[in-house]
C-alpha cells in the first residue's frame, strides 16, 4: 500500500511538473494599427461652480480664464 501511494505521489507531482514546466511560445505577428481619429469639442468638460478651474496657457505661468464664470 505504501508503495502504490508514494508511486502515485510520484506520478502526479512529474505530471504537474511537466504541465507547469510547458512553454508556449507566444508570437507578436499582429501589429497595431490607429484606423481612426477622434476629435472632441473644445467645451467637453464640465466646471464644478462652487470652485476655481484655471485656464493657463501653453507654458503654464499664466492664468488665462478663471473656469468658475463659464458655466
């Protein structure tokens, strides 16, 4: 009896090493491709009233609109 189970114990854990040591190999032959181009409009947000929302232009060291009187 002890035999049969370290046999089977044996067995299994060969068998669980194989199946765990077994690579698929992976191939990247698909390549991305952008098909289209999304544009939003310039007001596609929405200001919280209660606070200030700065505009600030491209270098960011000025503050060209206070968002909070755009609603």
């Amino acid at each position: 009896m002890n035999k049969h189970l370290t046999l089977l114990i044996a067995t299994g854990s060969l068998l669980t090493a194989a199946i765990v040591s077994m690579q698929i190999p992976t191939t990247v032959d698909a390549k991305v491709k952008i098909t289209t181009n999304q544009s939003y409009k310039k007001t596609s947000f929405l200001i919280n009233s209660n606070r200030n929302a700065y505009v600030w232009n491209a270098k960011y060291n000025q503050k060209l609109h206070n968002g909070k009187f755009y609603n």
